[in-house]
C-alpha cells in the first residue's frame, strides 16, 4: 500500500471555517449514522416474513452492522489521520448511502445483510467529527462542540425508535431504508460544503497486516458475544471463537508493538489516561445499553403479567425519545463542567447519574411517567459521560493520532454495548414467568439487568477515579497544522 505523505493542506487554499456550520453539520451526520442502528429493530420481528427466511438467519442484518463497525471504526480512524479526516468521512456517508439503497432494493436475506454491513462501515463518522473539530474549530468551542458530537450517538439511536416505529406503521418497510439513504445524501452535500479538510496528517504506510489481525480478532470476539446465547455459551463454535479472539488479538498486540507505523499505537493506548478511559468507556457503553433492552420491553410487555405497560413499540419509542433530547441539552452543561472541574470529573458525575438512574427505576416501573423520568435521568448521565470521554482522549493524544484514538474509543463502548446485550439476554431468558404458555421475562429479571447497569455505572466510577487529572486543559490552545517535516513518530510531550 503507498505512503502518505506527513502534510498540512496549503492554508491559503482553505476557507476559515464557519464553526457554527461545522459543528451543525458534523452533528447532524452523527446522527444519521446513530440512527441506522435502530432503524431495523420495528421490523426484526417481521424480517423471516418479509425475507422469507428462518429468524436465525435474518438475525445477521444485526449481527452484520456490529461486526462490520467494529472493524471499520479503528481502520477508518487511522487512514483519517493519514489521508483526511474529511476525505474519511465522506467515504463512511458514501457507505452508508449505498448500504441503504442496498436495502432498499432488497427483497432477500443476502442483499440485505450486505446493505447492513455497508452501513456499519459508517459508524467512523462521530470519531472522525471529534477529530476534525479539534483540528478546525476555535479552542474556545472546542469543549462544547465535541461533547455535542458525542452525544449524537446517544440522540440517533433514542430519535430512531420511534422514528422508525411509525415508518413501519404506516408505510412499506423499504421505506426506513430509503429514508435513511435521504438523510445520508443530505449530511453528504452538507458535509462537501460546510467541512474543510482537516490539516493535520501523520503520513506513513497503513498498517495492512495490523489491521486484518484486529479486524479477525475483534469479528471473532463480537461474533461469540453476540450469538452466544443461540449457540450455546459451552458449543464448541463459541467457545472456539473466544478462545481465537484472545489468540489472534495477543499475537496482534506483539505485532503491533513491533511495528513502527501501526495500526493501533499501543504504547500511547497504555497511557494511563487514555487506557483508564477506555476501561471506563466499556462499562458506560454496557451501562447505557441496558437501558434500551429493558424499557422498551416493560413498555411492550402485556398487562396481564402485573408489570408490563401493553403499549405499542411506537410509544415505547417516544417515551425513550426524551433521553437524547436530554443528552443533547447537556452537552454544553457538560463541556461548562470539563472546563471548571475538568473531564475526569464530568465522566465520575454522569457515572454516578446513570447508576442513580438505574436505582430508580428498581422502584419506579409501573407507570408510563416513570419510565420517561428514568431514561431522562439515564440520558443526563450518558451526555456528561460521552460529552467527558473526547476531552480526556484529546488530552493524551498528539493532534496526529486523534481519529485513531477516538475511534478506538467508541470501538471500547461498542464492545460494552455487546456485552449488555448478551449478559442481559441470559438474565432475561432465564428468569422467567409462564403467561398462556409463553415464558417472558419475569419482574425480578427486570430489576436485576438493572442493578447490573447499575453496577457498570458505578464500576465506570471506580475506574474513572484512577485517571490523572492532565495538566493543562484540553483547550488550552489550538493545534497546530502538521507541517512537512512533521514525522508519525514524533514524541507528543504526554
């Protein structure tokens, strides 16, 4: 694969950003993006139906769209920092626009799956937003900016449940899919002209070898999580992808070490501050999560058990629509914070909100109101937390390696994510009522994949505690463009 060049774009060919447009537009395609991911959940129910299909089969148009970002993330993080964290993002909008006309089009579980999987390889949008912003926007609306991008993830995936719900109500399911590729090609044209390129490149060779290692390590790994609970945690399938994952992503580790332009700088990921964050990220992401298998299932559950609500999934979609808004509310709360108190703090308190959270809706799940009272708590502290986790990352990272890190941060929350659903998949399927001869899960399921949200939150907490607070603000002074004599290599001073 060719060289890039260590390079900043000649400045007199690059309009001053306009940083309200920039952050808008960078906004705006992270939700789109986060927005995918729940596009498919009103239809999953239907999908053997629809694609005439066994239902273990149609599962892979979810399966796919994780595996495909959790490798896609980190490799697009690293070739933005290389080629152009613009030149990045537009390719993932591209993908994601044609992964939904792909399913769009599709009438069959094949073309289906590979639309799914193109538009997983969007999911480097949001890191690559953080990155740009860092490199582009003033250092005084660096803080707000990237914690309004982070919690774009939040804010699609709780807009898009019932966005989505009342699509498939009310039209032909192709049209999630059609819509999706609008919005796509919308954030595309706002993209080419509201976004500079960023000028800040590594340059070097990519690291090919490094990147299917972690790419086999990490589809092994989510794959065992993931369908573990249809396979058997003891079959031989799942444990031998486990036991795979942790041989391939140990061998990648050596590599890696030993490479001199990696794909992964592990040395800069053992950092204390970004390793500790990243640790916190896997309990935040496993944390958030759990809210989105339980609430909407309480909602959904019929009356007769004495717990259920009987609503229909377009309200059990609205009530969890107000914990985005509240995370998007927060994300200037959050960055006033960062700024006072600094990032560790914001990331502790929005930890401690999220298990408070969770603590009531142990007590508080028999009315409608509780559970909008619950997500909003939950969202407030998922934006302090999302809005925290940037500002820490940027803060130990040389300018040069930001979409890299960031990336490998939201790859760390993806995999808490995985973790909830297949650790709350076990609890709910195993404690369970009889109601007319079907188990569902039963109360004290519910309560318990709570208290394990909880914990997570607490645990995010602990590990949060043990993080330095940096030395000087993440904001302190704008990056400087890498210059040509600039190397990958270059000691960053942290």
């Amino acid at each position: 694969m060719s060289d890039a060049p260590a390079r900043s774009a000649d400045t007199g060919a690059v309009a001053v950003p306009r940083p309200n447009a920039v952050v808008a537009v960078l906004a705006f395609a992270g939700i789109v993006v986060s927005l995918m991911q729940t596009l498919v959940i009103p239809i999953v129910p239907e999908l053997p139906r629809l694609l005439d299909a066994p239902a273990s089969d149609t599962a892979w148009a979810v399966t796919a769209t994780l595996l495909a970002a959790a490798v896609a993330t980190p490799v697009v993080g690293r070739l933005g920092d290389m080629f152009g964290k613009r030149r990045m993002l537009l390719v993932s909008v591209v993908m994601l626009v044609i992964g939904s006309v792909v399913c769009g089009l599709s009438d069959a579980l094949v073309p289906m799956i590979v639309g799914r999987a193109l538009q997983g390889l969007s999911s480097g949008v949001i890191p690559l937003g953080i990155s740009i912003m860092r490199d582009e926007l003033p250092a005084e609306r660096l803080a707000g900016a990237t914690a309004l991008m982070s919690a774009s993830l939040g804010v699609g995936g709780a807009l898009g449940l019932p966005t989505a719900a009342l699509i498939a109500d009310n039209f032909d399911w192709h049209v999630l899919f059609w819509a999706s590729a609008a919005m796509g090609a919308a954030a595309l044209c706002l993209v080419l002209a509201f976004v500079p390129e960023s000028r800040v490149r590594t340059g070097g060779r990519f690291d090919a070898v490094g990147a299917v290692g972690m790419a086999v390590g990490l589809v092994s790994l989510l794959l065992a999580i993931s369908k573990g609970a249809d396979w058997g945690w003891t079959s031989g399938t799942t444990l031998g992808l486990f036991a795979a994952a942790v041989i391939v992503l140990l061998a990648w580790g050596l590599f890696e070490l030993r490479t001199a332009q990696p794909l992964v700088d592990l040395r800069t990921t053992a950092r204390r501050q970004v390793l500790f964050t990243n640790l916190a990220s896997i309990a935040v992401g496993f944390s958030m999560f759990a809210m989105s298998l339980v609430l909407p299932q309480l909602l959904q559950l019929p009356t007769q058990t004495g717990y259920g609500l009987g609503r229909s999934l377009l309200t059990a979609g609205l009530v969890m629509a107000p914990s985005g808004l509240v995370m998007m509310a927060l994300a200037p709360v959050s960055a006033a914070v960062s700024k006072a108190k600094g990032p560790k703090v914001t990331l502790m308190i929005g930890a401690l909100i999220v298990a408070c959270g969770y603590g009531l809706n142990i007590v508080l799940m028999s009315e409608v109101w509780h559970l909008v009272l619950v997500s909003s708590v939950i969202g407030a502290g998922i934006g302090f937390t999302y809005g925290s986790m940037p500002a820490l990352i940027m803060g130990a990272v040389p300018a040069s390696e930001t979409a890299a890190a960031n990336s490998l941060n939201t790859l760390m929350r993806s995999i808490g994510t995985s973790c909830a659903s297949a650790i709350a998949g076990v609890v709910l399927a195993q404690m369970t009522i009889d109601l007319g001869g079907y188990a569902l899960p039963s109360e004290n399921a519910f309560k318990t994949v709570m208290a394990i949200g909880a914990g997570a939150a607490l645990l995010a907490f602990a590990i949060a505690s043990f993080i330095p607070r940096p030395r000087a603000a993440v904001t302190a002074a704008p990056p400087a463009p890498a210059s040509a004599e600039t190397s990958a290599g270059t000691p960053s001073g942290h």
